[in-house]
C-alpha cells in the first residue's frame, strides 16, 4: 500500500491541507482518475478522509492514521518527495488560487442597490437575535454592501465595518451615508491585517460574518480570525448555508457549498468559542436573492474567558450554554 510514490506524496499533501482531486491532480501532475483511483485504495485503508461538496471529493490525512508509527514513517518519504518535486511548496498557490475567485467576483462593478433595504434583511435580525442586549461595539465582517448595517447600526453604540474589497467598501460608506449612520468605522483589509485589528483595539462584544465563510479558501482559519477580534465573553455569530449541491452556486463565487451544522461546530471548538450552537433560519427570511432557494443557519459562539463587569451569575450562564450545545445542535440538525 506505501510502496507506490504516486500515494506517498498524495499522502503527504493531504496531511499538509484538505485538497480537492483536480487539485491534487494540479500539484502532482497526474489525471484525476488516476489520483481517484490511489485516493480510492488509501481510503479503503483508513489512511484517507474524504468529504463531499457537490461534484467535489475532498481528501484529508485522518487523524487517527497519523498517530501510526508505520503511517508516520511514510509520510516522513512523501514529504521528502514533495519537497523534491516542489509540490508540497505549491499547496499555498493553490489555496491562494481559491481565493482568487472571490476577490474577483466581488471587485467587479455593480448596479448599485442600496436605496433600498436588502430583502434579506429578516435574516439579518435573526442572526442578531441570539445574543442582544449587548449593544457596545460589533464588527461586520465582509461587510460587502453593508446590508448588514441596517441592523447593527440602530442596535450598537459603535459599529467597524471590515472588509477587503475597495470596490464593497464604497458601496457599504453610500449605504451609510443615505442612512445618515454616525456610529460606523470602516476597516479596509484582511481579518488579520493590522488596519483592522488597531481599529477593533481590545476586542468587540460581538462579531458578525453574514454569508462570509462558503467565501473563504480556508473556513475553520476564519471562524479563529473572527474569535480574535471578539473580547472575553463576547459573541461570534456567522450566517451561512446548510450543505447543498448547486453547484450554479460557484458562478457567485461560492467555494464551499455550504456546511453540516456539525461542521460549523468543530470550526466554533477550534477557535475557542464556548458553547457553540447552530440553528436554522426559516426559509421565509432568506429573501429573493440568488441564494434563496438555499437552507441558511445560524452559527453562536461566546469567546473563552470572563467578560468585563462579570459576576458570579454570567459564569453560570455561560455554563448553561455549554450545557444546552448538544441539545441545540440536534434540534438544528433535525430542521
């Protein structure tokens, strides 16, 4: 089973990030039914985790195969081989590459539409829904248009508008200033970047991503990026889509077709989020968007440590939450 070179470097790039087979097939330079066909028998072997997403098969070094020491002992050759070949180093462009995609989507010029409330805006409110009355400062989070803003704006004393496209920046500072909101900073960059981070300072009391992480190369990476700009005791919440299979959904620049509630959990517990919970958003709230027709859900997540100003009984709260996420999380799954 490890004597083939093809599996071994497959192996290694697998363990190194979760890759579709046509990438794969990129980096080693191979067919794709060739690289199905190796991924087929390492699968089989236990070696390999494979996820589907619409027409896409994803690969993944599981977890528990990586603690063998055989397993280990053939990684250690497949690295050295894709470190030969220069594939191992390629993995980076062809995460880049996915991002590509959205960066050009949504600098393109549009009609602007910002006269008017967006239709989705029902959803907005249920997104906020789950954790007011904090009202000190929230972040928006690839603000895009700033359809988000309609509802924060009212319901924060400040609110950062975040995002890295120019081009959604101008359209989000003409929704605000036709709303005359006097409570918005914009933050032109990166999640990460320090323009954004000076600007959120000690942290936000809660920090919102609407329709942001089918968006991104790597979600789990974001869901933590979002956790970072959120003070102790603070709320992330993202608004995304249930796992579908329109695949006409990658024409609007989708690179994940959505997420099991399950998903969005395990991204929550790795960014350190307490109490993580999904629920489902009524279909009569997604509006009359392209992605209407799509299952939306609601991800919370109360960012590890005590809160300023917390007592005794905001401990215990935060304690009942945790106590209530597989409850919750049954009931989402089950809508």
């Amino acid at each position: 089973m490890l004597s083939e070179p093809i599996r071994l470097r497959l192996l290694a790039l697998a363990a190194e990030e979760e890759l579709a087979v046509g990438e794969l097939a990129e980096l080693l330079g191979e067919s794709q039914p060739n690289i199905s066909r190796h991924a087929a028998a390492l699968k089989q072997a236990g070696l390999l985790a494979m996820r589907k997403q619409g027409t896409r098969a994803l690969l993944q070094l599981r977890t528990e195969a990586g603690r063998d020491p055989v397993v280990l002992d053939a990684l250690k050759s497949g690295v050295a081989l894709c470190e030969a070949d220069g594939s191992r180093a390629r993995v980076a462009d062809v995460v880049r590459a996915r991002d590509s995609l959205a960066r050009e989507f949504f600098a393109r010029p549009a009609e602007s539409s910002v006269a008017r409330p967006p239709p989705e805006l029902g959803a907005y409110i249920r997104m906020l829904a789950p954790i007011l009355p904090r009202a000190g400062v929230a972040v928006d989070a690839g603000t895009g248009d700033g359809g988000l803003l309609d509802v924060l704006c009212p319901a924060y004393d400040r609110v950062i508008a975040v995002d890295r496209s120019d081009a959604q920046l101008a359209r989000a500072r003409e929704r605000v200033a036709l709303r005359q909101f006097d409570n918005v900073t914009f933050a032109h960059g990166e999640l990460t970047s320090p323009e954004v981070t000076a600007v959120v300072g000690d942290g936000a009391d809660a920090v919102f991503a609407a329709r942001l992480l089918h968006h991104a190369a790597r979600p789990a990476l974001v869901v933590a990026q979002l956790a970072d700009l959120c003070r102790a005791g603070g709320s992330v919440v993202v608004l995304d889509y249930v796992q579908h299979d329109d695949e006409a959904m990658r024409d609007q620049a989708d690179l994940w077709l959505g997420f099991r509630a399950s998903e969005l959990e395990a991204f929550a517990d790795r960014a350190g989020l307490l109490g993580a919970r999904v629920e489902p958003v009524p279909p009569v709230l997604n509006g009359k968007g392209p992605d209407a027709h799509l299952a939306w859900q609601v991800l919370v997540g109360v960012k590890a440590g005590p809160a300023r100003g917390d007592t005794d009984d905001s401990t215990a709260s935060t304690e009942l939450v945790r106590g209530s996420a597989t409850k919750r999380r049954k009931a989402a799954d089950h809508g």
